[in-house]
C-alpha cells in the first residue's frame, strides 16, 4: 500500500509540472518554432533515456533475481516492450485525437469538439509516464522511482507552456489553455495508481511492467515527439533538445542510484 501511495503522489506531483510549465502562458502568446522543436525533444530525450536507464536495465536485473537465466530475462523485456508499444498503437488507432503539429488520427469524429481531440492525444500521452513512475517506486528502489519522478516532472515543465500556446493560437483563451493543461497533468497520476496497484498485487509482474512502460514510452517518442519536430522542419531544434534530456535524465538516474 505505502508503494501505490508513494508512486501516486510523486506521479501527480510530475503531472502538476505540466501545469507549472503552461504559467508563461499567462503573459506570453507565441512561442518560436525553435524553441518549440528543443522543448519537445528535451521530452523526449527524458523519456528515452528514463527508457533504458530507469526501466529495461532494472527490470531486466529484476528478472534476473527472479531467478530467470539471462536469456529468459531478456525475452520478457522483449516481450513486455513490444506490449506496451503494441498497446499504445491499438489506443491510438481506436480512439479519435489531433496532434498539435501533425493534424488528426486514429477514427474520425464530428461529435468531439477540436480542443477535446488535443486532450485526448496528451491523455495518450501522459499515460504511459504516469505509469512508469509508478512502477518505478514498486520495484522497491525509491532511488530510481524518484529519478523517475524529477526526470518526468522536468519534461513536463516546457511540454506544458507548448501545449498551452497551442491552445492559445487556436484562440482559446490563456486562462483556458493554462486549466487545459493543469486537468492534462491528473492522468499521470491515474497512470501511477495502474502501474503501482498491478506491482503491489503481483511482484512476479514487476519486471513485465517495467518492460510494458518502456514500451508504451518508446512509441510515444517515435510516434509523436520526432514526428512533431519534423512535421515544421526544426529536426535539428529537435534533436539538440533530445540530447539535452537525455544526458539530463541519464545524470539523475546516475547521481541518485
């Protein structure tokens, strides 16, 4: 129980960065196309290195002292990676959502309003992060929970000001788009209780869901993160941002193992 509330905690309080992150939008409307590209991949850099770092490395050593040889270990960070990336695809083609730069996806929909196809993809999002947080402090290493936590948190911060200027182009108004991204931030949390309850009921499963996690974040990154910053042409903008979140996140995980 200690560990679902802990995990539920610190994924809300990563949630709550999104939030955090949207407050510029008070005062400022636009932002550059560059400064959007290095923002969202700072995203993803974080995502990828908590990726490996913080869920496959663990959970593939999980597996391990769970007495599977190395070969067994690897097959089910294989097979939990390829779950969760393959339920994320099912979510995204099944349900209705618009991204900001790459346009809409998945069914289409005339009863839902724009804005509430916009929710739709951050809620797709900002699952799987939730839930890797939560699962991150039910391995039984706060250290790499928290690393989770910070990391995410930190990722959340600038894709929040990015969400909200989106919302703000489209005219929405800059106290909306702030409440927008504040309500988008509460599905992390949702995503940590998932992730935190499955692991306190069956820790055998600990090592399937840390693999199952990476996977789901693996596709975001590969499926929406690098296709936005290509969409405007800011690859490189991009790619300085994934780099930064990488080695910040790669730091943090180092530093508080």
């Amino acid at each position: 129980m200690n560990s679902i509330v802990i995990g539920s905690v610190a994924s809300l309080v990563a949630g709550m960065a999104t939030g955090l992150g949207a407050l510029p939008v008070l005062f400022v409307r636009t932002l550059t196309d560059r400064l959007q590209g290095i923002f969202l991949g700072f995203g993803g850099g974080v995502m990828l290195a908590a990726t490996a770092f913080s869920l496959i490395v663990p959970g593939t050593e999980l597996a391990r002292g769970q007495g599977h040889t190395e070969t067994q270990a690897a097959l089910i960070m294989v097979m939990g990676i390829l779950l969760g990336g393959g339920f994320l695809w099912l979510a995204h083609n099944n349900f209705p959502h618009e991204h900001f730069f790459k346009g809409q996806e998945g069914p289409t929909s005339s009863s839902l309003a724009r804005i509430w196809l916009f929710v739709v993809a951050i809620i797709l999002h900002n699952f799987p992060e939730g839930m890797a947080v939560g699962v991150g402090f039910s391995g039984g290493s706060l250290s790499s929970g928290l690393a989770l936590a910070i990391g995410i948190g930190l990722q959340n911060l600038p894709e929040g000001l990015v969400v909200a200027v989106a919302l703000r182009s489209l005219e929405y108004s800059a106290v909306y788009a702030l409440g927008v991204a504040f309500l988008t931030g509460l599905v992390e949390p949702i995503g940590g209780i998932v992730g935190a309850s499955i692991i306190s009921l069956a820790q055998p499963l600990l090592p399937w869901a840390m693999a199952f996690a990476a996977g789901a974040m693996l596709f975001v990154i590969s499926d929406e993160i690098i296709p936005e910053t290509s969409r405007k042409g800011i690859q490189q903008e991009g790619t300085l941002g994934i780099m930064l979140g990488f080695v910040v996140m790669m730091f943090l995980d180092v530093v508080l193992a």
